[in-house]
C-alpha cells in the first residue's frame, strides 16, 4: 500500500517547510528514515525521512517551494504498485487517498534526475552535509583535507582539526540582491524572518518592557581572560570569549535572583530553578538563539566549547530543536560589531534579556587618578508584568559585581 511523504512539523512553531533540497529523486529506492529531502524550517535546516520502505513517487514540491504542514510532498510506493493521483494511504490510516491540498493544481513537474557529470563532480570529494557547508563558510578546500569519517569521509571534525587561523567575525552576508536599473527588488520572506516578524509582534506589542543601563569596568575580568586562556593552550577551539564570561556571570547572577529568571505565563509566573541561557546568534538571513543549559554550573571552558559548537551548528542551519528551546533568560551581544550600546527585545515568554555592547578604553577616575580603563555597557530589558524595576537593577548589580571582580564567580 502506497504511503504519502508528508511536510511534518520539524520544529515545535513550524507551521509551514520550504524545501531546500531533495536527497532523493522520482524513481528511487528509499528504506524508512532514509533522509528524502532536507526542508528549511522557521529555525533551521532539518531532514525529513521515509517512513516506508519503496519507491518515490509522485514529488509533488520542488526545491525553493513552500507548503503547509500537513501538504502531501510526494508518495513511497511498492514497486509495480499504480498509485492513483493525490497519493496513497494517509497518516495512520490503510487505503484512504489524500489529495496535497497545499499544492495547487497546476503542481511542478517531477523533480529531474541530475546528470551524470553532475553526480561526478558531487562525489568527487565524500563529505557529510554538515562537513560541506562548514567548508563553503570558512572557505576551506575539502580536497586538501584528510577524513576520518567511514571509507575517508569528511566529517565535521576533520574541519576542526585543520583550523589553523582564527574564524573571523561573523557578519551576516547581504539577503538582498542587487537589480541595476530597477528602483527596488522584491525579496520573498524566508522561514527565519515570517518567524521573527511574529515573535516581535508577541514580544514588543503586548509585553511592557523597561531598559535598564549599566557600565562595567571589565580590566579585571579581561586579565582574567588572557590568563586562562594561556592555561588552556593556543587551540582556538578552546578559548574562553567575552561572551562566555559574559553568560557565565548571567547565570550565576539568575542563581542568586529567581525573580527575574522567570516566565509569563497567562495566570501564573514561572519561577526557574534551573539557568538556561539563550545565546543570540546572527545567521544569514536572521537571528536565532540556541541554549547554554544549566549554565550557572558549568565551567568557563565548558561554555566557550559548547556555546561555540552551537553557533556554528546555528550558522550551517543544523540545530535541533532541543538546542534552541527552553531558555529561561536570554543574552545578546553585539559588542564584536563595535556597538556601544543598544536594547534587545524580550524574548517571550522569558522576563528578560542582556545587551552586550562593546569593551572599549575610556579615561575614568581611579582613586583620585584619571587611568585608562576597559569599559562595557550591560543593558537590561525587562517585563514589567513580572521584573520590578527595584528587582532589575539589584540583578544587575550583582551582574555588575561579578564581572567587575571575577574570583566572585567561584565563591
């Protein structure tokens, strides 16, 4: 019996896939969980897999295109078996056809098989699909690298091993391309920006936010950081960031004021026990947040590697959904883009979140002497349904204190 394909929800607020590529083309042999298509979600790029065994048949979506959950994408058919228009048996049930509502009637033509020439060169260097977009972003030749993976494959950790100069910043490329001689260029929405667009409408219209503004002398915890990071050896893999002592103080901040690592929720505020950190992470087209767990327990060096694994997973679109949800609080740092200072928004239903501005030396007053010291500007905004502003500033404060004297954060 023919079973439909179909768009699944891939991440708990996808409402809608757009289909980035298809793994699998019209005629070929699929075993349930193989990946057919990786489809491009309100967060990231995950796999959608067979849940049968058979033939493809009947790809209904071609690559770029955007359907419902729920659409009907293509049918896994026996092989022999006519499969009427519109598929075959639905979800769970045996026999019933289904038609791809979400696709219209005038539905794409199959999508074709690749040449020859194309599939040689594709396989010229065997890397998994990770491994490859992480080389396209650091510009790394996959044919001068060993593998290390099954039968010399390239896996993600070969490209760790031949990282020999430091990433750069990131800096999102440009989403807009440029059409001489039109006034404008139309660009369609991706999946990350219809997402955003409806967080910002949930966060900034209903909930009532206020900022708070403080600026830390960050000399000590700057030394600090240069001393561990000689402990740690010249791997730039295992670097402690700002950003990580920056999370680091956050959590152990939230530890010692609950009322602020808090959700709204309709009739009640929730009061974390535990500190999950939300890390703002720049992508191409957006902006996403995967989450630093239990980060108030953890080492300064277990935050610098997890938080940099998660934000290259971030960038190649390869976070799961249990490594961007559940946060508690959130951080945001744009100090790497020379911004001095600035206001982020509420990630809800968290109660707060940190703006990171720069670290940048300012001539300051220190016991009576005018010195050159590094500065930081922390700005705090917070829901006023659940934050007072009493509360955010003595969170802040001891925020302030822990970065200022950093042996506070092993007290």
């Amino acid at each position: 019996m023919a079973t439909n394909v179909y768009m699944e929800a891939l991440s708990p607020t996808m409402e809608e896939g757009r289909v980035a590529k298809w793994h699998k083309r019209e005629g070929d042999a699929v075993k349930a969980g193989d990946t057919l298509a990786e489809v491009e979600t309100d967060k990231a790029v995950m796999d959608l897999v067979a849940r049968a065994d058979g033939l493809l048949r009947q790809v209904a979506v071609a690559e770029g295109q955007t359907v419902p959950v729920g659409s009907v994408v293509a049918v896994i058919a026996a092989p022999g078996e006519t499969v009427a228009a519109g598929g075959g048996r639905g979800k769970g049930e045996e026999g019933r056809v289904e038609s791809p509502k979400a696709v219209s009637a005038s539905a794409p033509s199959p999508v074709p098989r690749p040449s020859s020439a194309v599939v040689a060169d594709a396989t010229r260097v065997k890397a998994s699909p990770l491994a490859k977009r992480i080389a396209k972003e650091r510009g790394v030749d996959l044919q001068a690298v060993t593998g290390s993976g099954p039968g010399g494959r390239v896996v993600i950790r070969d490209l760790q091993a031949t990282a020999a100069t430091p990433t750069p910043v990131p800096r999102p490329a440009s989403p807009v391309p440029a059409s001489a001689g039109t006034p404008y260029t139309d660009v369609p929405l991706t999946q990350i920006r219809k997402t955003i667009a409806k967080r910002l409408a949930t966060s900034l219209g209903p909930i009532p936010h206020f900022f708070l503004t403080s600026e830390v002398d960050m000399e000590r915890a700057a030394e600090a950081r240069e001393a561990l990071n000689q402990q740690i050896g010249e791997q730039a893999a295992g670097k402690v960031s700002f950003n990580d002592i920056v999370i680091k103080a956050t959590g152990l901040a939230l530890g010692k004021h609950r009322a602020c690592n808090a959700w709204f929720q309709e009739d009640h505020i929730r009061y974390w026990n535990e500190v999950h950190i939300g890390m703002a992470v720049a992508v191409e087209d957006g902006l996403i947040t995967p989450v630093i767990r239990n980060a108030d327990v953890k080492s300064l060096a277990e935050i610098g590697r997890e938080a940099k694994a998660l934000a290259d997973k971030a960038r190649s679109r390869r976070l799961q959904p249990s490594e961007y949800t559940g946060s508690t609080f959130s951080v945001s740092n744009l100090g790497m883009f020379d911004i001095d200072q600035f206001t982020a928004v509420i990630n809800p239903p968290e109660a707060g979140i940190i703006a990171v501005g720069s670290i940048v030396q300012k001539a300051v007053v220190l016991d009576g002497q005018v010195t050159a010291r590094r500065r930081m500007r922390l700005t705090m905004s917070c829901d006023h349904r659940v934050i007072d502003g009493a509360t955010g500033a003595a969170f802040l404060r001891t925020l302030k204190q822990m970065l200022e004297n950093p042996l506070a954060m092993l007290l």
